[in-house]
C-alpha cells in the first residue's frame, strides 16, 4: 500500500511539474523573445490612445500597454513595432498573427470575446459613445439629433450601437460612414455631417487635436453604450495571455501602492510585503509567468504606474483633459481594481 502511495505522489509531483512548465512556456512568447521585438496593433491615429508624430514616434495610452508588455518580456520598452490598422483590419490581423497583441481602442463584447479567436486581458479604460455637434448647434441632448446625418466609423460597435439608439428613440439619424478614422474626421470637420459619434474620450481627443477651434465643438452629456476599451491576444496561448493581463494588473497595482516611474528603484527597498512581492525583491512572482523577477519593475520604470499613464496621455496632464472618472482607482470610487499580485 505504501508503494502504491508513493506512485501516486510521484505522478502528482510529475503532473504538477509538466503543468508548471507548461505555464512557462509560450508560442507568442518564444516568437517575440527570438525576433527580440513586440509586434503591436494599433489604430491609425487616435489622440491620447494611439498616435504617431511627424518623426514615426507612436504615443498614447494604448501604446503604453505594449510598451510596458515588451519592457517585462524583453527588458527594454523600445522593442515594439507598431501597426497602424483600421477598424475592419484590426481583428484579421491578431488571428492571422501578424500582430502579438491588438491594443488599439477596442470594446470587450460577448461576440468579439467568444468567436473571433480572440481573449482580451483587461479594461484599461471605461468608456462610452457619445455625439459631437457643432457649439453653434441649439441641441443640448442626444435625442434632440432627430433626423441629423452623423459620421461614424464602420466595423466598429460605434456604428451598431447608433443604429440602435436611433431606432429606439424613433430618431431617424442618418449614418455616414466611413472605413478610417481619419476620414471621419475630416467629413465631420468639413460640415458634411451635423454630428459625430464614437466613443467620448475619441471625441475628446479628436476635438483637442484635429479641430481649428476646438470651442466651436461640443460633446453633449450622453452616452449610449457602455465601452469596456482594453487589449487582446489571440485565443489558443493562455500564457502569453496572462503575461499580457498581468502587466497591466501591476500598473494598477503600483499606483494602489505609490510605486511610481520616477521612485521604483527606491521603492526596492520597501519593507512593505506587497510593494516587495511586485517588485522582485522577496518572492519571485516573474517565474510563474515564465519572466524574470523584475519585470513589473521594469514595465513601471519604463511607462509609469496606471495614473501616470492615464494622466499623460489622455488626462490632466495631457491636451485632452479628460477626468478619471471611472477609471480612477477602486479605493478612489472608480472601477480600476488589480487582483492580488500574489
């Protein structure tokens, strides 16, 4: 009987070992450690999310998340190669691997999560849809736009979502679309429609940046939809998929517990066990990621904590201005909450 128990022991040990190997090791993962850069799916040109300036240099908040995701893999934040892709191209791209991880804007449904190949690995924003009209415009509410032509993008939720409103509200709105952002923009911007729909930090940051004046534009208070806006990876690598999320839990992590861009190497000597753990400097939480011991301190050195991000890019430091709202902190009343880094 004892022999018998001692087999059994034995091929447990054995199985937890293969599946803890299994854990270290990744298709996604071994492409972008051997080619020794991160392949990035972004948009085309989204103030505060994904944006490149005249000398190719890409910035944004969803820009942020890949570098951060190759600081942890890769040890340096520059090995990112960004990919501009429209909304159509977006999806297409991940499941045929021509990009290790789309981080361009993009809402978290039950359709795109259950049949498109794809898992997204987290919300770094909580968004909605709202409408943007011309100042001048006497409509001080969504459901004042009966009749309007408005521009929106195609192959986004943002198009399905107007239809719905408009056929709920007995509107009548008129969609004028188009593939790229960019030509959306320049519709709305050249009177071709009388209102503007996408998501509202989209149309926060589009005001900011693509209008003359952007006082002569103005985002009504409505929003019709809830848009969880986050990364994803293709479905079929479940490891590089919590290298992903995890990255971006130990951002939000770093903010709850002051670890910032500026201070996390002195923050290596905190005696708090929490700060420790996410740090590298007790237990060695990188090795179940199949990562090095400080790789969420290199993903803060290289971006900053969540906060830092946020407010950078699409906040109070940023042209856009947009408050945090609900992607503040959970212990700040907002919805951003990191499981235990434990």
């Amino acid at each position: 009987m004892k022999q018998v128990k001692a087999g059994v022991a034995a091929l447990v040990i054995g199985s937890v070992a293969v599946f803890s190997g299994m854990a270290h090791a990744g298709k996604t993962l071994d492409a972008v450690k051997q080619r020794g850069q991160l392949i990035c799916g972004v948009s085309t040109g989204l103030p505060g999310f994904s944006q490149a300036d005249s000398q190719g240099n890409w910035a944004g908040l969803d820009v942020d998340v890949c570098k951060a995701v190759a600081a942890a893999v890769l040890g340096d934040a520059s090995k990112v190669k960004f990919v501009p892709l429209t909304a159509q191209q977006r999806f297409a791209a991940l499941q045929a691997g021509e990009v290790d991880v789309l981080s361009r804007n993009t809402t978290w449904t039950l359709t795109r999560d259950a049949s498109l190949g794809m898992l997204f690995t987290g919300v770094t924003y909580y968004d909605g849809q709202g409408f943007m009209i011309p100042s001048k415009t006497k409509v001080n509410s969504a459901k004042g736009l009966k009749g309007a032509t408005v521009c929106v993008q195609s192959g986004t939720t943002t198009e399905k979502n107007l239809t719905d409103f408009s056929k709920s509200n007995n509107l009548n709105l008129k969609p004028v679309v188009f593939e790229k952002l960019e030509a959306a923009n320049a519709a709305y911007f050249a009177g071709r429609c009388q209102a503007y729909t996408t998501d509202a930090s989209g149309l926060a940051g589009i005001r900011a940046k693509e209008a003359k004046n952007p006082e002569e534009h103005k985002i009504l208070p409505d929003l019709i939809s809830k848009e969880p806006l986050g990364p994803s990876v293709r479905r079929g690598d479940e490891e590089f998929f919590t290298i992903v999320k995890w990255t971006f839990n130990a951002l939000l992590e770093a903010e709850e517990y002051g670890v910032t861009q500026a201070n996390v190497d002195q923050m290596k000597s905190s005696t708090e066990p929490p700060i420790q753990r996410l740090l590298g400097t007790s237990e060695d939480m990188g090795k179940l990621l199949g990562l090095d011991k400080e790789w969420a301190a290199r993903a803060v050195k290289a971006v900053g904590n969540y906060g830092e991000m946020f407010d950078r890019n699409v906040g109070e430091k940023s042209s856009i201005k947009l408050p945090r709202g609900l992607n503040n902190l959970w212990s700040k009343g907002g919805l951003q909450y990191a499981p235990p880094l434990r």
